[in-house]
C-alpha cells in the first residue's frame, strides 16, 4: 500500500513539474513574442493578453499526453536518454498543436510565432524541470525502486557504480547475492550488504528491480542460469539482464527473435560508415560553424593581441594530425608554447624522472609544463587555443565531434585500434574531453574513441557538445 501512495505521488509531482514547464514555455514565449511586436514587427503586432492564452486549455493535455505515450511517467531512464525522450514528446506536441489549429481553421486565433516561440523553450526547460523534479523527489526518497544485483563481481560492482552516479534513475540498491562474497562491498564510501548467495532467492520477494550479471555468473551450469532466472520473473516484474559485452556498440543495435530456436540475435550497426549519416554528420557541423563563428570573429583578435604581448613567435600553432582514412591535415590551433619548445622538454625530461615517466604513459605533463607560456596556460585551462579549429571544421578535416587528432608519431602507439579511430574525421571535443581530458592515460583515450566510433548517432553528438561546456566552465582536466 505503501509503495503505491509512493508511486501516486511521484506520478502527481511528474505532472505538476511538467505542467510547470509547459506555463513557463508558454509565458517565455508570450513575452518574447510581445516584445518582437513592439521591436521589430511594428505593423503587426500581437495585441491580445497572456489570459487570453489560456483559452486554449487543450495544448497542455496534448503535452501531457505524448509525455505519457513516450512512457515517461513510468520508466525510469538516465537524464540523457530521457532528455531525448521528452524532446521528442515536446517535438510531437507541437506538431500535433499546429495541426489541430489548421484542420479546425483556427489557426488565425493565435499567433503561430507564439508558438513557434512556446516549442524553443520548453526544449529547453521540459528537461530542467525534469531534472530538478526527480532531485526532489530523490532528496525525500519518493517513488525510489528497490534494487537487488545478482553477481558482485567487477561486472555487478559496476551496475552499482552507474546507479549511484546516475540519481536520476531512482534507484535505491538493497544489495547483492553472490555465492563467493561475503559481509559487504564498498563503493564511494557506502558499504552495500551481500544479503546472501544465490540460494538465497527469498529476499527478492519485495524488490522492485533485479539486476542479473550475467558474467558474475560464469561459474554456473546452462540449467542452474537458466533456473535462476526464470526464479526471478517469480519475484519481480522488472529483471535486467547484464550480458557482458563490454566493448561492443550497442547504441545502434537492433534485436531478432528467432521464435523456433528460443533464442534471439543482436544486430550492431556501424552508422559511421553510412554515406547519409556521414553527411548528416557534416551539415550539423556546418550549420554548428555558422551560428558559432560570428561570436569567434570577436575573440579570436582578443586572443591574439594578448598572444603576442606574451611571447615570441606566430599567432597560430599548425601542426601535421592525423585525418579521416589516415590522411595527414594542418590541425590549427592557437600558439601555447615557446619556440624552442622540443629543446625545453627534451632536457626537463633528462633532469626530471618523474616527469619522463609520466611522458611515456599519459604523453603530456600535468603539472609545470615548462613550455608553455603564460597566456598559454590560461587559453589550455579554458580550451580557448582550440577554437580556430572551427576553420578546420568548415574546410571538412575536422568534425565538432569525434576521436582526437592524434599525432603522425602516435600511430605507431595506436596499434589495432587505429583502423577504428581514422574512420570519422577527428573532433575538436570528444568522449576524451568530458571523460577526464588530460587526467586519462593514452590508451584510456584510444578505448573512448573506439567505442565512440562504434556507437556513434547524432544525439551522442548533441549530448557530448552540452557536456563539454560543462566541462569547459569548471576547468575539469585541463592544464
């Protein structure tokens, strides 16, 4: 009883979050409009009062209603995967919205351009007030759902990592069954129960969701696996299932059922290497370029006047990276180093031993670099010396997006994953920048670019562009 008052509650909060945002679109877009009359379209300038949008009661039940389609109200998914979900709900809303005003011909009653306007921001603020939303409801533990993992090995321990990282979820982890573990396991201070082995099936019966890891598993006979999770579905209607395919991309997948056999096949799809996807890819790049570069026709002379008071040489540093296919591009960047910087470093790394093997693992220093200039530092803290890259973006060597450029003398180090990193073109930010930036090891940062290509779809673009001026504003990793 308790767990559906629970339930009820956070269905009614979800409601009240997203009846919120849908008010504040609207009023956003009511003012907007008002003063665009006022400015810049004088003769016709909208003349009815926000009340008067109120009449027009049916448009936030058209919003509730793809929010609900979209299965938004009893999922639960992290913020990104639901961001997409809700812009897609929001997207639908208002095409539905317009669709509804012409075939009633009453699409004169309000100003389309209001509506246009309500669409811009409640992309926007639908996925805030969600976020906000689930943090209170999290904050007071409303509607949490109770997590049980089978298998505490590093697969298990994982999940349980994801869980705690990602509080949009709401999930509350009660503990693990394992049959070679005992007492507890320990993540981020936080001692999680072992509340028992794998016999012990009975403390499943008021769990919400059970995680099943598969690899934690590998002990057990095909029956006994089989057993065990067919003993699950007796407990819980939500069973995950970890399958431990680690390394395979499996954000374009697909699933078959081969109804006969009982068995089913995943198919992965390399989207990169489709020509349409390719060109998507470059219009949003492009399109991307031109909404920036108005802004960086103002910066970049800012930045160059400051470059040359600091010290000796060119404005620009252009260095020889590697390019889609292999092939070698001029990479441009701004100037962050002396000139005699090769000298400077071979005898920092002969004096300082410390310093060489941390060269030979992470191929940077992360500390007191000694060539690069003062104003260097400050343009590497805030990424600013990579923002001429946008000339290599619109020339078409580079994407917004993508592997780092790597170095012709790295290619060597890549190894077998080089044929992975060279198939897109290389990315001004990247899985690399909002993962650890420079406090990731070289072949930490071949796995992302690897994994990056194979799972590769233009939301992941989208989400890793908002996560690096995230990234970017803190100042995370960069020195």
């Amino acid at each position: 009883m308790i767990n559906l008052i629970n339930k009820l509650i956070k269905l009614l909060f979800l409601l009240m979050t997203d009846l919120m945002a849908y008010f504040t679109s609207l009023s956003l877009a009511f003012v907007t409009r008002k003063l665009i009359g006022v400015i810049i379209l004088k003769e016709i300038e909208s003349t009815y009062a926000f009340g008067y949008l109120l009449n027009f009661w049916w448009m936030p039940l058209i919003f509730l209603f793809f929010i609900w389609y979209e299965k938004l109200y009893t999922t639960r998914s992290s913020f990104w995967d639901e961001t997409k979900e809700i812009l897609k709900a929001v997207s639908l809303s208002v095409i539905f919205i317009f669709t509804i005003l012409f075939l009633s011909k009453k699409s004169n009653e309000i100003s389309r351009l209001t509506i246009v306007f309500l669409f811009l921001y409640a992309l926007l603020l639908f996925p805030i007030f969600r976020s906000f939303g689930k943090k209170i409801l999290n904050r007071f533990s409303i509607g949490k759902a109770s997590v049980v993992i089978i298998g505490a090995d590093s697969w298990g321990i994982s999940v349980a990592k994801s869980i705690f990282k990602d509080i949009h979820l709401g999930y509350d982890i009660k503990g693990f069954l394992d049959d070679f573990k005992k007492g507890y396991v320990e993540i981020k201070s936080i001692k999680i129960p072992i509340l028992g082995d794998l016999k012990d099936l009975e403390v499943l019966k008021d769990v919400d969701t059970i995680v099943i890891s598969i690899p934690s598993l590998s002990s057990l006979s095909g029956d006994r696996l089989f057993n065990l999770i067919n003993n699950a579905y007796q407990y819980s209607k939500n069973i995950f299932i970890v399958p431990g395919l680690k390394d395979v991309g499996l954000l374009n997948n697909r699933l078959y059922y081969l109804f006969d056999e009982k068995i089913f096949l995943i198919k992965i799809k390399n989207n990169l290497r489709s020509k349409i996807n390719q060109a998507i890819k470059r219009i949003f790049d492009i399109v991307l370029s031109l909404l920036i570069l108005p802004f960086l026709l103002i910066l970049i002379p800012i930045i160059s006047i400051l470059i040359k008071l600091d010290s000796k040489g060119p404005l620009f540093f252009v260095q020889d990276r590697l390019g889609k296919d292999g092939k070698l591009f001029k990479c441009i960047k701004f100037r962050t180093m002396y000139l005699n910087n090769e000298e400077i470093l071979i005898q920092f790394l002969k004096k300082k031993e410390e310093a060489y093997k941390e060269w030979q693992v992470f191929k940077k220093l992360k500390n007191n670099d000694p060539r690069v200039t003062n104003i260097g530092k400050f343009l590497r803290k805030t990424s600013l010396d990579e923002l001429p890259q946008i000339f290599n973006v619109l020339k078409g060597d580079m994407s917004f997006v993508g592997p780092r450029p790597y170095l012709p003398s790295e290619e060597k180090d890549m190894g077998i994953y080089k044929n992975y990193i060279i198939l897109p073109k290389p990315g001004i930010t990247g899985l690399w920048q909002i993962s650890g930036r420079n406090k990731l090891t070289f072949k930490d940062r071949l796995s992302l670019d690897i994994w990056y290509v194979k799972n590769w779809n233009l939301w992941l673009d989208i989400v890793i562009l908002i996560r690096t001026i995230k990234v970017v504003l803190k100042g995370e990793g960069a020195y």
